[in-house]
C-alpha cells in the first residue's frame, strides 16, 4: 500500500489517462534558446523517466511579438517541428506526456513590437504596447492556434495556454490594462471574449483527443484585478470552449506579493483552487509552493484539487515521483524555493539550473558515472560544499570519509535555517545528512582535523569554508557576530547591524521577527503581504497589517547604493518590502567610528552622530578558512580546494554546492 493513494491515482481525461496526479508545471528553461534539441531531450526525457504524470514545456511564443524577449524559442514556423519532435519522441520512448505551453506576453514582451488590448505599459517593462486594432487580435488568435496544430503535429499530447500571471491573454481581462469599447472591452462579457475565443478555436483546430490545459489567474494580486465572480465565470467560458483541464496561476508578475519564493507558506493558494473545483466540472490543478509528497497527498485527500503542479521541485530532483512510488520519498532532493538557481538565473539571461542539483539542465554535460578505480576520498568540512562532494564521490564509488570540527553536519546552512522564512534549509540540511548516510560516507565529527589525519588518503579535499571578517572598528569587542545572534545570543531592542549583504539582511529579518516566523503561519503570512480574497476586493488585494517588529532595527552600510542591490534578482525586493514593512531603517554611506556603551558612533555626509543602540551586530562579510590548504600544501600533499575555503567573494551555498559536485565527478 502506497504513503501516497490519491498523488499516485491516475486520471482519466477520456481520450486518454495520466498515470498520476503530478504534472510538472511550466519553466523557461533557456535550453530551447541554446538551439541544443538533443540537451531539451534529456532535459524532459530524464523527467518523464522519473515518472512525473504530465511535463508542461517552458513558454513557447505563437509569434515573434508575442515572445518573452528578442530571440525566444516559439513554435512560429513549420521548420520548428522538427526540433520540438525530438523531445516529444524521446518523451514517449521514455513513458511519459509533454504538453508544450504557448505563451503570449502581450505587454510583458521585452520588445519594440509588444502588443496588448491598450497601449498601456506596464510598471516592470521599459516598452509601450501598441493597441491591437480588429485585424490584429484575429492576428493573435490565429497565431495561436496554428501553435497548437504545429505542437499536435510535433507529437506533443496537449498544449497550455498561458492565461494568467499577467500575459497577454489575462490582460484583456481586467479593466486598467484593457480599456477598449469595442467588442474586446467593456463589459465583463467582451473583456473575457479573448480567452475564451482562444481556447474555443484551439480545440476545433486540434480536435477532441489532445489535452488542452488553461491555466487561469485565480488572485491577481494587483489593484482593480479580476473579482471571484469573474474568475468563475471565465472559467465555466473556458470549460465550455473546450478545456479539458484548468491550471491554476497566482498574481501578475508585476505583483508587490511574493508567490514562489521561500518564505511563502507551503501551498499558501491553494484554498483558491478548492474554491474553484467546486465552482467548475473539469479537473483542476493546483500549484505554488508545493514541494514535497507529503504535502500534494494531502491537498489531493482534502478534496482542494484534482491534481497538483510542481515546476522547482523537478529541477530539484527529476525523480521526485519515483521516489515517492516507492518509499523513497526521504531521498527526494527537496526545492528550497529560492531561485537562486532557475529564476534568477532566468531573469539574468543565463541557463536555469538547480541549486539543489547542479546536473538540471545540464544533463548531458554533468554526469556522475560509476568510477573504474576507487579511491579513498577525505573531504574536511561538511558544509554544502564539503556534504556534495561527499555524496557524489561516493555515489560514484569511492570510499569517503567526511570530516568536521561541529558536532553536526551542515555548515553555516544551520545558521541560515534559523533566519524565519528559510525554514525550509531544515529540509535541505536533513536531506544531506540522510544521504550521507545512505551512500556510506563515513562521517567524523567533533574533531578538527590537521595534516597528519589526512595523510593516508588518496585524494584530500578541503571544504573548510569561511569565517567571519575583521572590520577593525574601535570598540568592536563590544559587539556581537551574526554567528553569536543566530545561535540564540541575547540581544537588546535597539540594534544595529553592520553589512547590508545576504547575512545583514537575515540578521535584521531574525531580529524584528522576535521569534516567529508567518512562513508557518499562512493565515498571518497572508495579513502580513496584504493578501485579501478576490470575492471581497477586486485582485484579491487587502491592506499588509504586518505584526509590530519585535526590535528596532539599523542596518547599515558604507557603500552609497540603495542596501539590498546584491541580492538576489527575484527575491531582494521581497526582503527589502519585508524590512521595510517592520521599520527596519536601511542606510547607506555610513562610516562606523567606534561602538561605546553608548551605542554605535557613525559618520554620516560629513557628520558625526550617534545611534543610541543597545548592541551592534558584525554582518561584515567573510574570509575563507584555508589554514589547512595551505599546511597541506607545504606538506606536499595533493589537496582540492572548495566551497568558500576557495573563493569566499560572491559565495552562496549554490556555488558551493555546485564546486563540490563538479569536483567530485571528475575524481
Ligand atoms: P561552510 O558552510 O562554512 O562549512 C565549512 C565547514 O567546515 C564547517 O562546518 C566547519 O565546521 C568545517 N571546518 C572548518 N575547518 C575545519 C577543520 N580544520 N576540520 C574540520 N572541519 C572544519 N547561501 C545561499 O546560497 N542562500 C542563502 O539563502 C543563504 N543564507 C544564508 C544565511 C546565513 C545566516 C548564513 C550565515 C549563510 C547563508 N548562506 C546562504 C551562505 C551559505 O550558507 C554559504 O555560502 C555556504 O554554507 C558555504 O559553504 P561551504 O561548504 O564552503 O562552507
Ligand atoms: P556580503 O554579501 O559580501 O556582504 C558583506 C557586507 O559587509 C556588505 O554589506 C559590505 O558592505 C559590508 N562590509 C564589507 N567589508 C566591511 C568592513 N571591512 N567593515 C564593515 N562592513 C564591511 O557577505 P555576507 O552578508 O557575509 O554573506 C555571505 C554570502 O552568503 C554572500 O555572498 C551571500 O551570497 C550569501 N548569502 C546569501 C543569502 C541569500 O538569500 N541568497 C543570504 C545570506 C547569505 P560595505 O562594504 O558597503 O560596508
Ligand atoms: Fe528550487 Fe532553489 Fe533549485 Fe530553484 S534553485 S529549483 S528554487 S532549490
């Protein structure tokens, strides 16, 4: 008997069955764009494999004004099919479903030649739509069909088309974007005329026995968005156009609410979608931040969905229903929805990857084959590095020995699980630990380890990591390091942080959160952002009533930059808004002067002032912990150099962990 009936049921769509309830929800992966059909192939080839129900391909643009930005893959031209047909051959070869997603960005089209329902721009794009006259919106519609009888044609099992997260179809629906009075705006009637015409022609063009997803925008998260009476009856337009399922999307891009990123609550929408399975007599999908079995089973045994979407988590681990069909669900390498990896990538032009798996998208490239000549492998330091490297040599045949000075494995990953709202770094550091474990890495912990340990090794490699920087302020023995804080040190009500970088901006999140965390609190994580319900305020958008901060709280910088410009791409502007909403004064140009009992004495523009703290915290940056390397060095012992140990500049546990992997596969 399976831990999973109702994630593992399959489900009859008539033409034909998914032999589950996940399906892998949409992700621009870049790899479409690099012209490298073969490396797409494996990309979901590998995933259909691990057993998935149902692959959504990234966004393919119907036209070239309808693409993401210059250059985006589409399905424009019959000569398309070819490359598409590789991957859905290699799909079916290996026992899986590919729906290719159409995409349309409509005013989101980073491009001169955008178009959307007016000529009104969008706050997150440089560039003015042009206004689609009769003539051009048959355009489009057409366009978009012929997408989806190329995509039959292609081999693929259905198409989605993109109706939500603020693309172009979704922008007919709402009235400050479309303000037409033709036949395409106006009332409710003409506004939602669009998508359902769309999906009406798609499936008199594709015929009866092709899935055909429509993923509707069910909280828009922005003003004057769509009611939840007009979700509703779009979605019954859309049923009755011929859906044969609906996918659900939260919140435009241009949304000032996070929706993906980790410190969103687990599955903190789905209530919406349950709300809608009830409204509606076709299958509907739920998705947003579900990451792991456990949580799809139980949104699927409450009645909230029919089936759940993942898009992350597959990147995190192709073979997540696999595992989960056979009891294995403790290997699942688990997303830790921080973006660093896949979105952020995204958004910088570069090939999506995992931070988790440094092998996503680059599975024809990474590969961690069997070793012909074991070796013993010493690996110092069980940071992400150290724990990857680890695991990788020894899945590869080695025999590994893990070394630490801690009691427990993880490096600074346990201090980053203590910051609220990165809960989910205890998965990833258990995650770790279990495959230690299970790949029979022996670990020595408690004991820090010198030259003379290490000589009988074949191959020593040093994952030693960082330690806090000197900033050499007067008076600083006076103050705390973040290592201090995080690990529970008592701290006053006035603070000051000193560093403005990743760890600064934890320190100051830990410090005014006074203890609790709204990740595991979706009610009051709700309250916090502003997230009202549709069926009240149009968009679903209520007033943030953030909960008082716990502290008050300066954090601080030289540089003059805005604090917070090096964080991530996705995710900074969700910690800046976090800090704002509690008080924290951010500043920059500071010069630290010294730190008395007073409190912190800076400059600021010419002047002198003190800031009347009860402590100061060090958030001063890193040194990389190399002692070793070095004596090991001058021992002439051949050693590897990894992880922060190497290069502590720009560090995260991504490159960490992604210097571990690669190292290890070449051993
Ligand atoms: P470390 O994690 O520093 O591990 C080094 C290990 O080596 C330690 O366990 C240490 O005990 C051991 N060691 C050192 N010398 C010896 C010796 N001689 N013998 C035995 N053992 C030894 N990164 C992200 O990517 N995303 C985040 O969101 C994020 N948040 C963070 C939040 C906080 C609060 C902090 C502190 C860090 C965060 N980081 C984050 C950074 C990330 O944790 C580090 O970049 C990463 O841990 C560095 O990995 P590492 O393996 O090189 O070294
Ligand atoms: P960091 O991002 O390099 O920030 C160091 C901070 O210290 C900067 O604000 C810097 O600003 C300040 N600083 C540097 N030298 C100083 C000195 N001599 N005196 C006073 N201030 C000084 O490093 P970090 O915050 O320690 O983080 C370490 C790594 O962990 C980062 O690279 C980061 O990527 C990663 N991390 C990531 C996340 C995440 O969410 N992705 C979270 C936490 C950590 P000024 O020089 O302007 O003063
Ligand atoms: Fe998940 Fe982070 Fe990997 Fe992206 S990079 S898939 S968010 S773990």
């Amino acid at each position: 008997m399976t831990q999973y009936p109702h994630l593992l049921a399959p489900l009859d769509l008539g033409h034909t069955t998914l032999k589950n309830r996940v399906l892998m929800g949409s992700m621009h992966t870049g790899l479409e764009e690099t012209g490298d059909w073969n490396r797409v192939a494996e990309f979901y080839a590998t995933r259909a494999r691990g057993g998935v129900g149902l692959m959504v391909t990234g966004g393919m643009a119907p036209n070239r004004e309808g693409g993401v930005f210059p250059g985006a893959a589409g399905l424009f031209k019959d000569s398309d099919i070819e490359n598409h047909r590789t991957v859905t051959t290699r799909v079916h070869e290996a026992g899986g479903k590919i729906a290719m997603q159409i995409l349309h960005a409509g005013r989101y089209a980073y491009g001169q030649e955008c178009v959307s329902a007016s000529a009104i721009k969008s706050p997150i794009s440089p560039f003015v739509p042009k206004e689609l006259d009769e003539e051009g919106i048959e355009k489009q519609i057409s366009d978009i069909v012929t997408a989806a009888v190329r995509a039959r044609d292609a081999g693929y099992d259905g198409v989605e088309i993109m109706g939500s997260e603020g693309y172009f179809l979704n922008q007919f629906l709402v009235s400050h974007v479309n303000r037409r009075t033709d036949r395409w705006g106006g009332s409710y009637e003409n506004r939602m005329r669009l998508p359902v015409e769309v999906v009406a022609r798609v499936r008199q063009a594709v015929g009866q026995d092709f899935i055909l997803i429509y993923r509707i925008s069910l909280i828009d998260l922005v003003p004057n968005g769509s009611t939840w009476d007009e979700v509703v009856q779009l979605a019954h337009g859309i049923e009755a156009a011929g859906a044969s399922l609906l996918n659900t999307g939260i919140g435009w891009h241009e949304a000032r609410v996070p929706t993906i990123a980790t410190s969103v609550p687990r599955a903190a929408f789905a209530h919406l979608t349950g709300r809608l399975r009830g409204a509606v007599g076709i299958p509907v999908i739920t998705s947003n931040r579900i990451n792991t079995p456990d949580v799809g089973e139980e949104l699927l045994a409450n009645g909230v969905a029919d089936m759940v979407s993942m898009a992350r988590p597959f990147l995190a681990d192709p073979d997540f229903v696999a595992k989960a069909a056979t009891g294995r669900a403790k290997e699942i390498a688990p997303c830790i929805a921080c973006n660093q990896a896949c979105l952020d990538h995204t958004f910088s032009g570069k090939l999506t990857s995992c931070l988790v798996n440094p092998r996503a998208c680059h599975e024809t490239i990474l590969t961690y084959a069997p070793t012909a000549a074991p070796k013993r492998v010493a690996v110092v330091g069980a940071g992400p590095a150290g724990m990857m490297c680890a695991i990788v040599a020894a899945k590869r045949g080695h025999s590994v020995t893990l070394f630490d000075a801690a009691k427990t494995l993880g490096g600074q990953l346990n201090l980053a699980r203590q910051v609220p709202g990165k809960e989910e770094f205890d998965g990833l550091v258990t995650w770790f630990a279990d495959e230690v474990t299970r790949l029979g890495v022996e670990t020595r912990l408690c004991r820090a380890v010198d030259v003379a340990d290490l000589m009988q090794f074949d191959d020593v490699i040093v994952a030693t990591g960082v330690t806090p920087r000197d900033p050499g302020i007067p008076g600083q023995e006076r103050a705390l390091g973040y290592i201090d804080v995080l690990k529970g040190a008592p701290v006053g009500k006035r603070v000051a942080v000193i560093g403005a970088g990743g760890i600064g901006f934890d320190v100051a999140e830990y410090l005014v959160a006074g203890g609790h965390s709204t990740t595991l609190h979706p009610a009051e994580w709700r309250r916090e952002w502003g997230v009202g319900d549709p069926a009240v305020t149009p968009g679903g958008l209520a007033d943030p009533a953030p909960e008082a901060p716990a502290r008050e709280v300066w954090l601080l910088q030289r540089k003059a930059e805005k604090p917070g410009r090096g964080l991530g791409k996705t995710t900074g502007w969700i910690h800046r808004a976090a800090l704002h909403a509690k008080g924290v004064k951010m500043q920059g140009s500071i010069n630290y002067d010294r730190i008395t009992d007073e409190g912190l004495w800076i400059t600021r523009d010419g002047k002198a002032e003190l800031l009347p703290v009860d402590d100061v915290v060090l958030c001063a940056g890193q040194v990389p912990e190399r002692g070793l390397y070095d004596r090991l060095v001058a021992a002439g012992v051949k050693a590897h150099i990894i992880g922060g140990a190497d290069v502590p500049a720009e560090l995260d546990a991504k490159r960490a962990i992604d210097q571990g992997a690669r190292l290890a596969a070449e051993l």
